[in-house]
C-alpha cells in the first residue's frame, strides 16, 4: 500500500512538473492574436494566431519612428508641413508654422502617439507622406515581414483594409527597431520636456505605455488603438540578462496579458556561460613561434536548449612582434546565433612574447646583482 502511495505521488510531481514546462505555450490570452520571442535568437516563447493579419493601430508608428531615426540629421530645425499635420487622432499638438527636429517628433510618435508627429516626420525623410510609406514597405521587405502592408505612417486605418500586419512580424520589427540606440532611448522615456512650437518653447510628452512605470524591467515599446484594430500593444522587457518582446493585437485586457505573459516565458530562458579555449597566436622575431591566449567567458541569459546553436567567430591578429606583453588584445570572439552577434569578448594573450635572448640576458643579470650585493656586503 505504502508503494503505491509514493508511486501515485511520484506521478503527481512528474505531472506537476510537466504542466510548468509547457505553461507559458497552454495559457490563453484575449488578445485575438499575440506572440512572445526573446530578443538575441529571436525564438518564439508564445504564440496565438500569431500569423494572422491584423491591423495594427499607432503601433505602425515602430516603423515610422525606426526610418526617421535613421534618416540622419535628427536634430536640424524646421517648419513642420502645414498640410501633413492636418490629421485626426492623437496628436502632439503641432500647428502651423512650428518649428521642430526629427529627434522631436520621434518622441512626438513614440510617446503620445501623434498622428501629427507620424505625418510630419514622413515629409521630412521622403518628401511627402506616399513616398514614405514605400519607403515603410521596402524596409519590411528586407526585414523579411512577409505579412505586413502599410498605408499610413500613422496606423490610421479607416479608410483601408490593406494596413495590416501579424504578431510574428510585429515583433520581428521591434526587435530591430530595438537595435537602433535612438530608438530605444526614446520609447523608452516615460516623460520627456521639449522644446518647439512658434516660437519654440519647453512642454512635456507623456508616454501612453502604462507598462514603463508599473513593471518592472520594461524598455518600451509602443501602444495602439482603432476601432478597426482594437486595443495593440508592442512592449519589451529584460530580467536576468534575457530580454523578451510582446505583442499583442486586438486585446481588450492588454497590460494584464503582458504582465502574465512575461511571468511565465521568462522561466523559459536560462543562464548561460559562453566560453572558448584553444587560442593561440602567432610570433615574428621571438623566442617562440606563438602564445597561448585566452578569452574572458560572457553570461548570457537565452532560450532553454538554445546554447548548443551559439557559433563562435574567433577575429584575430595574422601575427604579433616580439617583444609583446603578456595580456596584449590580439582580437575577438564574436558569439552568434543565426547570423545575428549576441555577445563579443576579447582575446588577450597569456604570457608575454620574448626577444630570443633576452630571458637568458635577464636571469644573467638578475645572478650578476646578486653576486654584487654578496660582495659589497
């Protein structure tokens, strides 16, 4: 009686242990469609409907922001296009006449979310607001968003059915426009003072995104809402070095989806000791051909089972001249993980590279000092 007891707790813990592992991937959300990926190697934690298209709202404004930023001359003064910012919706309350930057009206997308600031930045890198959205349409091409279509800068989508993207490709746009420093300082910024108008004075921006001031670990992203596309979110998030990238569209109960989302994919990474052996590099005119070297290890924090992938790029020096110092940098070791760099660590040598004779030369001079100071005593 007694064995059989255990036996049925033994198999109460293994399915215990069974339903934690496969969690994060049974639990439902109400978003009609959402995805979760981590960062680095892109794998996806959740997904539901995660292929279907969908319109996405202002969080289009990822990809309007993402151009503009890297559009160059981010802090040039202008006069907004009169026309492009006659636009409903929200709005950073830009009139005719004022004068702003590139840098400005990112943070006039990303945090309140204006349909004016979305317009006018789409005037200023291409000219007018068509030739931007084909510039939207290129970038997801080479992004390789197979089931995304923009129509505006803005998100606006009632008088279209072609503005569409899917979660699966939401994402992989965030994790790019993540890449971009400028980017991620801006939608990450809850409140920010700036100065424009005509003339330009100080204001402050307030970002829509709740999750920046009530969850911990949280760099952004974007929020969206139309009556067509419902309540979208795109958010990002770190703890213990992994970073991981939501998107939920059409969620009517977004911020606690997220919040619950994170909870149980972050249990889905591990830490993770990235390590290479092996090194040596090559000497000219020393008293050996070559050093060993070695290579400080980097933590990381990735996808359970996903280590074995990480590729190991070794950049080193053909060669260095004796004499060299020992812990002289010769290169790098570049960790990658389908193609793309997570992680970078030096390569530094592990003893010094000696001029032939002149370890002999020092031990001769070292027992001559000795001698002398037997002598002088």
């Amino acid at each position: 009686m007694k064995r059989l007891v255990c036996l049925c707790l033994f198999l109460l813990m293994l399915c215990g242990l069974s339903a934690d592992k496969v969690s994060a991937e049974s639990f439902d959300v109400r978003a009609k469609a959402a995805v979760v990926i981590e960062l680095e190697t892109g794998r996806v934690l959740y997904k539901k409907n995660s292929s279907a298209r969908l319109p996405m709202a202002s969080t289009t404004k990822i990809m309007s922001a993402l151009l503009t930023a890297e559009s160059g001359g981010l802090d040039e003064r202008f006069t907004v296009d009169s026309e492009a910012i006659k636009v409903e919706g929200s709005s950073m309350g830009l009139q005719q006449g004022d004068i702003v930057s590139k840098r400005i009206l990112m943070y006039g997308m990303l945090l309140p979310s204006g349909n004016d600031a979305a317009n006018a930045a789409a005037v200023a890198v291409a000219g007018s607001v068509p030739k931007f959205v084909q510039l939207m349409n290129e970038r997801a091409r080479q992004l390789g968003l197979k089931d995304t279509h923009f129509v505006t800068p803005s998100g606006l989508d009632d008088d279209t059915d072609e503005h569409y993207s899917t979660a699966y490709d939401m994402a992989m746009l965030t994790r790019a426009a993540i890449d971009n420093g400028i980017f991620r300082e801006i939608c990450g910024t809850a409140r920010a003072k700036l100065c424009y108008g005509s003339p330009p004075y100080d204001r402050w921006l307030v970002n829509t995104n709740r999750l920046l001031t009530s969850l911990d670990g949280v760099i952004g992203v974007k929020t969206g809402f139309t009556d067509k596309a419902g309540r979208c979110l795109v958010s990002a998030c770190e703890r213990n070095g992994a970073t991981l990238i939501c998107v939920t569209l059409n969620d009517p109960d977004d911020w606690a989806d997220h919040k619950t989302l994170y909870d149980r994919c972050f249990g889905q990474c591990e830490s993770c000791t990235l390590k290479t052996d092996g090194i040596s590099v090559n000497v000219v005119g020393g008293s050996c051909d070559s050093v060993k070297c070695y290579v400080p290890d980097v933590k990381i924090s990735l996808p359970i089972g996903e280590y074995e992938r990480v590729e190991r790029v070794v950049v080193l020096k053909p060669f260095i001249y004796a004499p060299s110092p020992r812990k002289e940098q010769v290169g790098l070791v570049r960790y990658c993980y389908g193609g793309r760099q997570i992680a970078v660590s030096p390569v530094f040598t592990s003893a010094s590279a000696e001029v032939p004779g002149t370890a002999e030369q020092a031990s001769g001079n070292s027992l001559l000092d000795r001698i002398k100071s037997i002598i002088a005593d």
